[in-house]
C-alpha cells in the first residue's frame, strides 16, 4: 500500500469532482435563484482544495500503471466517503443538521434515494443536485474520471472493477477506458431518451429532467414530494416503468444489442432472462393480490404491479402508489423484492440478478450431487463454467450480506423500538432501495429516526453501493500494510 498513489488519485477525483460541482449554479441562473449559488461555489472551493492539497503532499503523481489491487479497492472507497462529504456541504446552506446533509449526500451518490426531506419547499437548484448526483453515482464517479481523464488509461482497470464488482469481468472492448466511455455513452443515451418520453407524456422539462436522471441511475429522488403518485399521469408512469427496466439490464448488454445489433444476446444472455422472468412473474403476483386484497381494478393492478416491482428489483425505489397502505401479502412480496438487486453492470443495487441464480444453481447442483455423488456437474451460466475460487466468492458475499443485514436490523430495531422499521430500513439501505415501511414508506421520509440509526444507515447505504467487496477486503489486517516509494508493492 503505498500512500502518495493513494493521495494522488483522490487529488485528480476531487479536483474533477469539484469541476462538477458547478454544474447546479446553471440551473441558479437560469431560475434567477441567486442564493443558490454560493452553496455550490463552496461545495466546489473545498474539494478542489482538497485535492491540490493531497497532490502537494503526494508529489502529484500522474502514473498509476503498476496500481495494485488493494490501492484500487481503498481508493474507490475513500472515493465515494469523500465526494459524499462533499455533496453534503450545499444542503448544510439550506437549514440541515450535519447528520442530515450527510444521510441525504450519501443516499444521492449511492443511488439508494432514501430521504430525510419533510417538506418541498426548498429552490429547483438543490432538487437537481439532488438528482445530479444520483446520476453521478449509479453509472459510477470512478467510471466517469476513467473514461475522461488519461492519468487512468492503464490503472484505470483495476479501480474499473473495485468500483463495479461482480462475480465476471466484463468488457466490451479490450482497452478499459473504452469501455468506460461507452457505458457512460450509452448511460448519457437512455438519459436523454427518457427526458424527451417524458415531456411527451406531459410532465413539465424540469421533472422530466430530474426524474430521468433518478431513474436511469435507479436513483428514486423525484422533485415530487408524491414520487411517481404525484403526477397523476398513466403515460408517465409506463415510460418511467420501462426506462426503469433498462437501468436494471447490464449496460454492456444493452450496448451490444443496440449499437452493435448483436440482438441474439437478449435470447442467449441468461442473467437477463432470469431478470425478465422474475421482473414478470412477481408483477402477476403482485397484481392479483392487489385485486383479492386492495379491490384494484385489473388495468391498475398490473400498471402499479408491474412499477413497483420493477422499482423495488432495480433498487431505484420510485413510488406510483403509497405501498405501505397495502394488504401484507402485497408488502412480502416487495420485501422479498428488495434481496433481488439489478443485473451486474447494471445502475441497480442488490445482491444482483446473476449472484441469485447462481447460488439458486449451486443448491440444485448440491442436491443432484446427493443423489449421484460421483457425478462431474459444472456450474453454468450459459456457456461459461463458473470457476470454484468465483463461486465461493459469491457464496461469501451473500452470507456476509445477510450478516450485515441481520446486525444492522437488529441494532436498529432496538434503536427505534420498532422491529418492521428497522428490518425493512436495512434492506433498503444495503440494498440502495430508499423507501421501506412503517414510518419510512414511499410517502415518508427518514428524518424522524434516532441519529445513530441515520448514522448506521449511511454507513449501510456506502457498504451496499460498494459491494461489501472494499469494506470485507478493509477488515484484514494485511490491507493495511504500507510501503513507501523504493520498496516493493504491497
């Protein structure tokens, strides 16, 4: 672990982050909201400050070619802590406590769309910073600065998978930064398209603007204190549904498919059938107790069935309904939603798609092997036999998932006296989902918690955006192991 490598790629990632910090005084202009302006100057003075900073005390340094896999994994992770702080200086103008500025910060750049908000009234400006940078996040800011910035041509891979996880490396072209580049490309596209569906639908620019950029990161902040509800608007809600389908899909499927015309692969791609499968299987679900037990009418059934579990997959936690007032067996089945996640490559949260199939593939193997113990059964996803060192690294990701799931339920059921709220604020929170139940649904806001439950949340909401990979990685002692320039790499 050398730490002027360290200290030296937070200082490009900050003064970037800093850059873009500006972007929300344009819509302060343009709203003639001029006090709106100095929050985000400031935002932008500390983390470019910080970043010179660290490049003084580092000596700069602009190759990270032989970067190793644990300075990529504490980078990433230092990564998202700090630009989080940094996103929570422009609410602390606006009349919010430290604890909350950073809940809300943090719930933005992980895409979990968990609010403390009790009230709407705040400037345009901070409900696009808001959705700003949940866009920011659900593509990935490390992905961003790897895709424009040179310095990480050729390091740029082992941060690429420190920040997007998963049990495969995929890449749609050789060259990393590349790859980078179309992801975001293809990331900007589906923004853009959903912005114009939407006003096409009827919602006002600013909301279509807002919503896209929430819903293609599976973000779930709308500048709508009724999320989805509050635009009484059926066009609306089938546009955001479908937009929300596609930020659950792999971005490098949806690349191959749609600029490469590589159109078989949604037939081959197992992960995206088992997705799909799921996506329509709990909708019928869910539609049908809707109408047994809520009285929905069938259109609208399947209409809020089909968003709301879509929402809850894709973690992006956008409300067409206030689910919390419906029947249990509606909420069982959106609570089991909530362990699903997106596809890997995908905006989405979660265990991801792919990591329960194969666990669902690994329990059939184990019982066929009890009936025919000398049999030769590989693990297949498609063609692709899954290796034993990848296997036992997804099984130890979802124990260690359901542990720190278990704990923080605990911990903060205690906390709050109240057992639903804090199970279900647990799984929205390691899960990026946002909303849960019983005093912090779709319509309700995280403000009113304990601070130490806030603070368990946001640490939650950090550890699911990143995997649980950095954090396990972060708790041996021989990550911690430091070498200095002259020496060999840790």
């Amino acid at each position: 672990m050398r730490p002027d490598y360290i200290l030296s790629a937070l200082a490009i990632v900050l003064t970037g982050f800093g850059l873009l910090a500006l972007t929300p005084i344009l819509v302060a202009l343009y709203y003639c909201d001029y006090s709106s302006i100095l929050p985000f100057i400031s935002a932008s003075i500390v983390s470019i400050v910080t970043g010179r900073f660290f490049a003084a005390i580092s000596g700069a340094r602009n190759n990270f070619n032989d970067l190793n896999k644990k300075e990529a994994l504490l980078i990433v992770s230092l990564t998202w802590v700090m630009v989080s702080c940094i996103a929570a200086i422009p609410y602390l103008f606006y009349g919010f406590s430290l604890i909350n500025a950073l809940f809300e910060a943090v719930s933005g750049i992980t895409t979990t769309g968990a609010t403390i908000l009790t009230n709407f009234s705040y400037p345009k400006t901070v409900f696009f910073w808001r959705a700003m940078s949940q866009w920011l996040g659900g593509m990935g800011i490390i992905i961003l600065f790897i895709a424009v910035l040179p310095q990480f041509a050729v390091a740029g891979r082992q941060m690429f998978f420190a920040e997007v996880p998963g049990p495969t490396e995929e890449k749609i072209t050789p060259r990393i930064r590349q790859t980078a580049s179309l992801l975001w490309m293809v990331y900007a596209i589906l923004t853009v398209a959903e912005i114009i569906c939407l006003k096409i639908a009827g919602m006002p620019w600013f909301d279509s603007i807002c919503n896209s950029l929430a819903t293609i990161s599976a973000g779930g902040f709308s500048p709508n204190p009724s999320s989805i509800m509050g635009y009484n608007n059926n066009e609306v809600i089938w546009v955001i549904t479908f937009f929300m389908f596609l930020s659950g899909c792999n971005f490098a499927l949806q690349y191959r498919v749609f600029f490469q015309g590589q159109f078989k692969a949604l037939i081959t791609n197992e992960e995206f059938k088992f997705y799909t499968k799921i996506f329509l299987v709990f909708s019928c679900f869910l539609a049908f107790t809707l109408m047994y037990h809520n009285h929905f009418g069938f259109s609208d059934a399947i209409r809020d069935a089909m968003f709301q579990i879509i929402s809850i997959i894709t973690s992006t936690g956008f409300a067409s309904a206030d689910f919390d007032l419906w029947a249990n067996a509606s909420k069982v089945l959106i609570f089991a939603m909530m362990f699903i996640g997106g596809s890997a490559g995908s905006a989405g949260g979660g265990i991801k798609v792919v990591r329960v199939l194969i666990i669902i593939k690994y329990l059939i193997r184990e019982i066929t092997q009890i009936l025919h113990p000398r049999a030769v059964l590989p693990l297949k996803i498609g063609n692709m036999v899954i290796p034993a060192d990848v296997l036992r690294q997804i099984v130890g990701f979802v124990m260690f998932y359901f542990v720190i799931f278990i704990l923080s339920s605990g911990i903060t059921s205690m906390i709050e006296e109240n057992i639903v709220l804090g199970v279900t604020g647990s799984a929205a929170t390691i899960g990026n989902i946002g909303p849960g139940f019983m005093g912090i649904g779709p319509m309700q806001s995280f403000n009113g918690l304990h601070v130490v439950t806030k603070i368990i949340y946001i640490c939650n909401m950090l550890v699911g955006r990143l995997e649980l990979i950095p954090f396990l990685a972060m708790l041996h002692v021989d990550f911690w192991k430091i070498k200095f320039e002259g020496k060999n790499n840790a």
